[in-house]
C-alpha cells in the first residue's frame, strides 16, 4: 500500500489551505502538481548549467546538452522506445499528434483514403484529424463506444474494412478512464495496413507502458500529466518511419546545411526539434520519472484501482447516477493475424472486453 500522507508531503502545493480547508485537489486528468523532487531539478539546472544545447563548445553548453539528451533517454527507456532517436520532445499530446497528422499524414493520406479515430478519443486525437481529412478530401471515420464505455470491437472491425491509412485512439480514455486493449487493436490495423497512432496522455502516468511490445508507430504523450512541467512531453515513435518523414517545423537546429534555395536537414529526432528547444521541460521530466520509478507504477496502479472501487461502490448507492466504466480487470489476449479485410470485423466481435479503469 501506498503511504498517501508521506506521499502528499512532497508536494508543497498541497501544503497550501484553500477555503480554510486543506487543498484537497481532485484534478490530475487536466494536470498534475509537482513533488519537491521536479522543481528543485528545474531550479538546479538554471542554477547551474543553464546555456542552449548543441549550439556551443563551452562546458555549460556541454553540460546543458548532455542534460538534454539524458532526459531523452531516461524517457525512451521509461516507455521502451524502440531507439532514444525515436523520442522527439514536443510541448506535450497535442503537438506530438498535430506532428504525425501534419508530416506523415500530410504524405501518406490522400483523396478518398480513410482514417480512423475513435468516440472516446481527446480532442488533441480528432481535430488534427479532422483538418488533415478535409485538406486532403479524405473521410474520417469515427468508431463509436459501448454503452458501458468501451470500444465497440465490431464497429472497429467494419471502419477497418475500409482499409484506413490511419488508425489513432487512446490507450486511457481520459474521461472515462477505460484502458483499451492497445496491442491488439494494433495487431488488427497492422493487418489491414494501417499506421497506429496512440494517444498516451492518461496511460503513461498510470500502467507500465510497453512499446515495443504494443508495437503501434507513434505514441503521444505529456509531462504535465505526469508530475513534470506544463509545456513537456514527446512524440515517441519508430525510428525508420521518422527518417521517411518530412520536417513538421522549420528553423535552427532541424537543419543539416542551408543555401539559397533550400536546405539538407538534420538526423532525426533532431529533424523534428527546431528552434531553442524546453530544456527545463525535459529536465523536470526525467526528475518526474524518477520520482514514479521510485514509488513504482505497479502500486500506483493498485492505488487507484482502489480508490476507483470505492468511489464506483458509494457512486451505485445513488439514484440516478450511472456509471459508465467499472473497476473489474479484463486481460486482452489475441493472437497475430493476417486475416483478410471481411474477417477482422469477426475477430474483433469475439474479441476480449478491454480493461476499463476509472479515476
């Protein structure tokens, strides 16, 4: 069991009163606090080392950079990222999806091609969909939820049959809290020749993410919604699928060499890095993962199972209130398939409930 009081001590906002009351704060969806641990990292590091990275020659720039490329690493280690050239720090979810739909969307779907998102997806997972497939004369196809809160496997199937060029959808809902079967739901669009988009907002922070073993191509996810800085977070994504892609921004340090008329950019993740980037951002986000690594996600886990439990048992008890996803912990298991189009709609209906965790 987790010792919440101790816990609670290392945030110094929540030493604060609000109201006359303690501050009790409920709102970790939206954002997180951040313990002792972040911010003293974040004031360290201007303290002590604060200079632009790969730019300069001097031991603050050296250290600066090495700093860097640390949290980049720590990061692509925290979620087992296929390479740490893979990991590009981004501002957060939205701009790590804005990227993909904006580069790799922008050349591979075209007029009349598909691309699939789902009913339970964040806006940061539909709009930028929804502007690629009207700049492009493409149709998005939205997959629609369970009555209890979860992807509707057989819709999943039909929109695959269409073939998308795309599929996006979130391995946590973030209102609901349902943790969808991700690897699975990879392995059926994988079969039909679809790239996978996953939304990683809410599940870093709360499951051990694997994702070589998940195995979709790109993974978005946010600091802020994991104890490090707002403006944090990253776009981890297969490494050969970000050399094909063309830049997202133009600027300094995406660049190789620049003439007259054009420019030779620079080797990825640092193609898709332009300008000065949050340094402080990343620095904060390996001081965030450290701090989860060491309470273990494992008991963070089981820690809000129980709390969700509770609240799902005294939410019954009132009329009129229904509740939309359950505690109850259902393990998705399928097996690689190569099946045709007209069959995945079958696998998907006799596929496994997904898991769904409230919060």
């Amino acid at each position: 069991m987790l010792d919440a009081a101790r816990l609670r001590a290392d945030f110094p906002l929540l030493e604060r009163q609000e109201n006359g009351r303690r501050l009790v704060y409920l709102d970790n969806a939206a954002t997180t606090q951040k313990p002792a641990a972040v911010l003293n990292a974040i004031a360290d590091y201007y303290r002590t080392t604060n200079a632009n990275v790969h730019r300069g020659a001097y031991s603050l720039a050296i250290r600066a950079t090495e700093a860097y490329e640390a949290a980049r690493a720590k990061l692509g280690g925290f979620v087992n990222a296929w390479a740490p050239e893979g990991v590009v720090f981004t501002r957060g979810t939205t701009e790590a999806i804005n990227l993909v739909a904006g580069s790799y969307g922008r050349a591979h779907v075209g007029r009349g091609d598909t691309v699939v998102v789902t009913a339970l997806d964040h806006h940061s997972n539909l709009v930028p969909w929804q502007i690629l497939c009207q700049e492009k004369g493409a149709t998005l196809r939205m997959v629609e939820i369970t009555e209890d809160g979860r992807i509707d496997l057989s819709d999943f199937g039909t929109a695959l049959e269409r073939r998308p060029k795309i599929v996006a959808f979130p391995y946590v809902s973030n209102a609901l809290g349902t943790v969808n079967p991700t690897a699975q739901l990879t392995r059926l669009a994988h079969a039909v020749g679809a790239a996978v988009v996953v939304d990683g907002a809410q599940s870093t922070p709360h499951v051990k993410v694997d994702l070589q073993a998940l195995d979709c191509d790109f993974y978005a996810l946010s600091g802020h919604k994991m104890l490090a800085p707002m403006g944090s977070g990253a776009l981890v994504a297969k490494p050969e699928l970000l050399e094909a892609m063309p830049p997202y921004h133009g600027g300094g340090e995406m660049i190789s060499r620049v003439f007259d008329d054009h420019s030779t950019y620079n080797k990825i993740p640092h193609k898709f890095e332009a300008g000065t980037p949050n340094v402080e951002g990343a620095v904060g986000l390996a001081a965030a993962i450290d701090y989860l690594s060491a309470i273990g996600l494992e008991r963070i886990a089981e820690h809000e199972q129980a709390l969700a439990q509770a609240a799902i048992d005294q939410l019954t008890q009132i009329d009129g209130v229904t509740v939309r996803a359950s505690c109850r912990s259902h393990m998705a298991t399928s097996t690689r398939t190569t099946s045709p189009p007209s069959s995945i709609r079958t696998a998907c209906a006799s596929g496994p409930a997904t898991t769904a965790l409230s919060r």
